[in-house]
C-alpha cells in the first residue's frame, strides 16, 4: 500500500502516521479518510492498529457517525494478528449498540474460539456457506488464522500427526500442507510432522572471564577476615 497522505487545513500534508500522532487525529474532517483506510486495509491485505483504534475511539465521542460494518472490518483484521492482543483493545472500545450488532456478536464468537485454541471447531464455523461472504471481506483472513494455528502448533507439540495438523488447518490438502511445513521449517517424515522449536537451534555460548591473580587475592583475603 502507497503511502497515504492527509492535507490539514493549513495546506500541510502528513501521512497518516504522523497525522494520528498530532493534534490533527481529532480533526472530524480527516475521518471520512480513515473509515477509508479501513477498507483499503481489508482489501489490500494491510494493518494499521493505531489507525483502527482512532476509528473507534472517534465513535465513542461521535456516537451518531458510528459506522456499523467500518467497526466488523476493525475487528475481523484484528483477528488476523494473533495471538496479540489487538481484538481485546478493540473490543473495549465498543459502544453498547455495536455489542448488540449480531455480525459484530458473531465475530466477538469467532474471536473467543480461536483465543481458546478450539480450531476444529472454528473451521467448522467459518466455512459454513452462510458465512462464507463476512470472512472473505478480509483478503488473506484464512491465512492469518492458519499462521497463528502454526504458532500455537509449534509452542505445544514436538510432532505431530500430518492428518491432525491438517484439520487444525481447515483441512487443507497435502500440497498446501507442505507449504506451510516448509514455512514454519518444520520436517514431514510419512504421516509425522516433526516441530523444529526455536530453542533447538540455538548454540551454547561459553563466556570465559579473566580474574587477575591481585583482585583474587583480595577477594580470599576478605572472605578470611
């Protein structure tokens, strides 16, 4: 995504970074341009958190500008960045009557199933057809799920059955499922995933110190005294 430039009032023109760390975030003018940039970010595949939080923090003083399916993209692109925890801030960020929304309830679902690890059940939910057409809204949404599902895979098992990953995968096929081995540089040996964890790979570092034949002299002689 371009960089995307805001002009204030006075002529001056910012991105939207340094706009949201002026006084300028406030400004209701450049509002219409972040709903915007929420959109962009869904389609193209970006993310923006700071940006996302200002969008719904001008809803809390601007209750009647509350922007119904703005608020689903914010919260459905913060799924996509687990395991932080950018949906719990989003979240508390929410008027009552975006609570109430029953697209916004049934993200706040979705959300909690994935925070509770439950992946065989979330894939059974989210590729319902009937909900097919809100998680599409977000390019690239399936993948950032299946990025934080090799994330919790690669901090809980050593290995794993190929056919079990696949389903925590949304049972992918085993040309994508080898993809995302080699992704994460994990080894697929017949039916075995075997996990590669970080630590193992990490070289002992010996560090040797000089202690000079006074300072240790000195050192016994306090220890004596």
């Amino acid at each position: 995504m371009a960089t995307k430039m805001i002009t204030t009032d006075d002529g001056t023109t910012m991105t939207i970074p340094e706009m949201l760390k002026s006084i300028e975030r406030y400004n209701p003018k450049h509002f219409p341009f972040l709903e915007k940039y929420v959109q962009e970010q869904a389609k193209e595949n970006t993310y923006d958190l700071d940006a996302n939080l200002a969008v719904l923090k001008f809803y809390q003083f601007n209750p009647h500008m509350m922007n119904l399916p703005i608020t689903q993209l914010i919260l459905l692109k913060a799924i996509t960045n687990l395991p932080f925890s950018d949906f719990v801030l989003c979240k508390y960020l929410l008027l009552p009557v975006q609570m109430r929304d029953d697209t916004v309830k049934e993200i706040i679902y979705i959300a909690d199933i994935l925070e509770q690890c439950d992946f065989v059940l979330f894939w059974q939910h989210v590729q319902n057809k009937d909900k097919n057409e809100l998680f599409e809204k977000i390019t690239g949404f399936y993948d950032s799920i299946r990025k934080f599902v090799c994330h919790v895979v690669g901090t809980t098992f050593q290995t794993i059955d190929k056919v079990y990953l696949s389903r925590l995968l949304g049972n992918i096929d085993d040309k994508q499922l080898t993809q995302w081995v080699k992704k994460n540089n994990w080894t697929l040996s017949g039916d075995l995933v075997t996990i590669i964890k970080q630590e193992e790979t990490i070289k002992t570092k010996h560090i040797s110190e000089k202690i000079d034949f006074e300072s240790l002299g000195g050192l016994m002689a306090n220890c004596i005294n």
